[in-house]
C-alpha cells in the first residue's frame, strides 16, 4: 500500500506516520524529517534548505522531486510507504505519478485555530521523528523522549510568525492537491481532531 498523508502543518501527519509504519513495517517518509536531517549534517543540500525552512517557505520541486525519485526507488520502499509532507504542490503530484503509484490519500482535515494550538507546543525527538505535545501528548519524563531518554527539541520554524506563514503557504500551494486527487479517486477525508488513538484506528480501517 503506498499511502500519501495529506493535510496542514500541524494536523498530526508525522504522529499517526510513525506509529503507523511501525504496526504495518513499512517505511514513513516525510521531506520535512529529510531536509533537517541533511541541515543538521551540513551536507550540500542542507546548506541549500536551511533558510528556506527557516522561513516556511517551500524548497524548490525540482530538488525535492529528485530527492524522493531516490528515495522511494530505495528497496524498503518496494512493498510500501507512508509519505508525510510529499508531495505539496501540483507539479510535485504530477512527477509522483511519473515514478510511482498511489494508492490512497488521506486527508487529515483540523481547524486553524486547533493547528496553532498544536503547533505552539510540539516537542520532537529528531532522530527518529517521535513527535509529542507539553500538552496533549507529554513524554513520560518532561524534555525527554520516552524510547531513548534523549532531549526533545522545538523546531525552529514553529514560532507563531512561521506557524502564520505555512499555513498561508499550505492554503496556496497544497490544498488545491484535495482537488487533484478528488480526481483520481483516491482520496479519504479523516478527522484529525480526534485523539492520536482514533485518528490511527481511523487511518487503518481506511487501508483495510
Ligand atoms: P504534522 O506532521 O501534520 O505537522 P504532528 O504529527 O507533528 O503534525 O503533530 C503536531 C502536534 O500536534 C504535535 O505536538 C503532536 O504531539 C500533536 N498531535 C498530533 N496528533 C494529535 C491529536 N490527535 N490530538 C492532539 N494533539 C495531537
Ligand atoms: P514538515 O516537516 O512537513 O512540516 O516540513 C518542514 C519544511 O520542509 C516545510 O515548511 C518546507 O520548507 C520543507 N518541505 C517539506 N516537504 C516539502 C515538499 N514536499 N516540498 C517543498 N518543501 C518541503
């Protein structure tokens, strides 16, 4: 099953991602996890995204396509992937369709106001993209992450300024994706406002 998971920053992709490619063994792939990765190892890609993220703006198709053209050609993504943040504009879909088939895309729809909310106190565990709430959903031990006891981090683009701004940019340039796949049949609205546990049984019973 290739699943594309589409919706606003904030609406709770990479948190239903991780838990889901765990229970089905297939691989989560999100852009955003990507180019910070590269960021943080200051590889040449890394150097040409930073400021790029920093400023919620989106990194250029051509580069992006590349890097998930690799990515996806990858073995582990042979019997299926999971794919959060990708792709986000329609020339992006457009070169998707060009080097893979997908076969569901779920919409996780959320209001605005609940998107700041959740965005004002994400916490990430970098390293392996455990994502968690100070609020809705804390780690065991306050700053840590529950699997590695390592420090969570504030991503740098979530102050309420970037937080403004991608959801400008997810309006501009993503949501016209919900007609583009309306389209081609393949796409399921889920309500994201529920909790992380239903939001995943609602997930899974769409794949079922
Ligand atoms: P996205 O990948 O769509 O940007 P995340 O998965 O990073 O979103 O989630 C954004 C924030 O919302 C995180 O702090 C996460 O812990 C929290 N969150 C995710 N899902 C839920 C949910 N169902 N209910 C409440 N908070 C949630
Ligand atoms: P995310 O982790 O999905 O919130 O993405 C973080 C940032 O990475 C975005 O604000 C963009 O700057 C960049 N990014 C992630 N995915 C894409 C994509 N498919 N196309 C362009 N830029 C992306």
């Amino acid at each position: 099953m290739n699943l594309v998971l589409l919706g606003p920053p904030g609406a709770g992709k990479g948190t239903v991602a991780v838990r889901l490619a765990e229970d089905e063994g297939i691989p989560h792939i999100s852009t955003g996890d990507i180019f910070r990765e590269n960021i943080k190892e200051g590889t040449e890609i890394g150097q040409r995204v930073k400021q790029i993220l920093d400023e919620g703006e989106l990194v250029p198709d051509e580069l992006t396509v590349e890097l998930m053209k690799d990515r996806l050609a990858k073995p582990d993504a042979a019997k299926g992937y999971i794919l959060d943040g990708f792709p986000r504009t329609i020339p992006q879909a457009e070169s998707l369709e060009g080097f893979s088939r997908v076969d569901r895309v779920i919409r996780f729809v959320l209001n605005d106001e609940e998107v700041v909310r959740r965005l004002s106190g994400r916490r990430v565990h970098p390293d392996s993209g455990r994502v968690y709430h100070v609020e809705f959903n804390p780690p065991k031990v306050e700053g840590t992450d529950d699997e590695t006891g390592e420090p969570l981090v504030t991503r740098s683009d979530d102050t309420v300024e970037g937080v403004k701004h991608r959801l400008e940019v997810y309006r501009d340039q993503t949501a016209p994706l919900v007609e583009f796949y309306e389209k081609r049949g393949t796409l399921v609205d889920i309500d994201a406002g529920a909790s992380p546990d239903e939001v995943l049984e609602n997930v899974k019973q769409v794949l079922r």
